[in-house]
C-alpha cells in the first residue's frame, strides 16, 4: 500500500511538472529565448536606433522587423566590390537580390506571427519558403542554417517568439532588383 502511494504520488509530481497540452511551457519558452538570442535573430529583426552609447536594439520593437514608420528610399547604387547595403535599423538590406526587409516575428495576429501553426513556422525554416510552400525567403535571412535545428529546438523557439510582446508593425514587401542602370554602351563609347 506504502509503494502505491509512493508510486501515485510521484506520478503526479511528473504530471506537474510537464506543461498541461496547449498552456505555454517555461522550460521550452526559455530554451527558445537561449536559441534566439545566440542565433543571433535580434541582430537583423529587432531594429537598431542611436542612443549615447552607440547604437542599440529597440527593445521596445522586439522582433517587430524593419519599422513601417521608415520607408526606405531605394538603396545607393554599389561600387564593385562593394555589393550591399544595410539600412541603419539593420532591418534593410539591399543586394542583387533586390531589397527586403526584416519580418514581424512577434504574435500579432495581423503584422506577425500570430496567425501562424508551430507547422507553418517549422516549414517556413525547413524549407526556406513563406509559410513552407510560398515565395522562397530572401538574403540575408540565413534559414539554410536554422533547418539544422531538431524539431524541438524549432518548437521552441516559436514557443518564445509567441511569448513575447505583440508589436503592430506591418513590414513593407521586398523589391525586385532595380533595372540595370543605363551606363555607357559598346556604341557611345
Ligand atoms: C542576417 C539577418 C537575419 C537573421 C540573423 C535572421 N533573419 Fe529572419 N529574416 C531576415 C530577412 C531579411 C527576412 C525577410 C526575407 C524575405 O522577405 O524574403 C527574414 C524572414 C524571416 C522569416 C519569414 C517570415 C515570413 O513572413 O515568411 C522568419 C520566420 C524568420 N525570418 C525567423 C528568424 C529567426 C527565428 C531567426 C533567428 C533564429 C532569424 N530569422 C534570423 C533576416 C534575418
């Protein structure tokens, strides 16, 4: 009868401990918080702004990707070699690719993620396209290395990214790349 008890009683704590299906989990939000932060997803979704000491991340924008109250003029032709060029919020990124700009990972249901499954997020870094199956994701997202990730290493980080503070920030679509410019041809030359 002790056993049985003990047996009971062990099994409940177990039950505690694991998160009860569809309520967030702390364990999982916070290993999805550790992958996020040396994936260095901060880096090019949470916009950068000036302060005394430097530039910093907007934390106040997490993860909301590149601001719609910046729009951005198309970006300065490159100079070979030089073939890029970053916005200042270091959500605007410009190349032969064209230009595209940072997403909105937070849980808003219009502007962000919040529409989306774990199913949608894990396809969209599998597979390196929009929601898995739309237009392929543009540079410099580096999706290629985050479909490494085990799947729970993926649950979680869209464990964490639906923990965190909803921002209202609806990100401009990309842009094709800009027509060749007109430069001296074989025949004016
Ligand atoms: C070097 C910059 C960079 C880093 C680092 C980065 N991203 Fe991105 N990410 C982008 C850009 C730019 C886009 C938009 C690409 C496009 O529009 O095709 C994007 C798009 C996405 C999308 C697609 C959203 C959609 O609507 O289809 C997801 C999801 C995403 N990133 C998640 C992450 C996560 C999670 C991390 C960290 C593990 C991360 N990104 C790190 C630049 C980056």
């Amino acid at each position: 009868m002790k056993r049985l008890v003990v047996a009971v009683s062990t099994l409940a704590a177990l039950t505690a401990s694991a998160a009860a299906p569809g309520k967030p989990d702390p364990k999982q939000i916070a290993r999805g918080k550790y992958l996020v932060t040396i994936g260095g997803c901060n880096d090019c979704h949470t916009p950068w702004k000036k302060t005394p000491e430097g530039v910093a991340w907007d934390m106040d924008r997490m993860l909301s990707g590149h601001p719609d109250t910046l729009p951005m003029p198309a970006a300065p032709l490159n100079a070979e070699p030089w073939g890029l060029a970053f916005g200042n919020t270091m959500t605007a990124f410009s190349g032969p690719w064209g230009t595209s700009f940072s997403r909105n990972l937070t849980p808003d249901p219009e502007t962000g993620l919040g529409a989306w499954t774990e199913r949608d997020f894990i396809a969209t870094i599998r597979n390196g396209r929009h929601l898995g199956r739309g237009r392929p994701l543009l540079p410099p997202m580096p999706w290629f290395n985050y479909r490494e990730a085990t799947d729970d290493d993926l649950r979680a980080i869209f464990a964490y990214l639906r923990s965190i503070p909803a921002v209202k920030n609806r990100v401009p679509d990309p842009r094709p790349p800009a027509a060749a410019p007109a430069t001296a041809s074989a025949e004016t030359r």
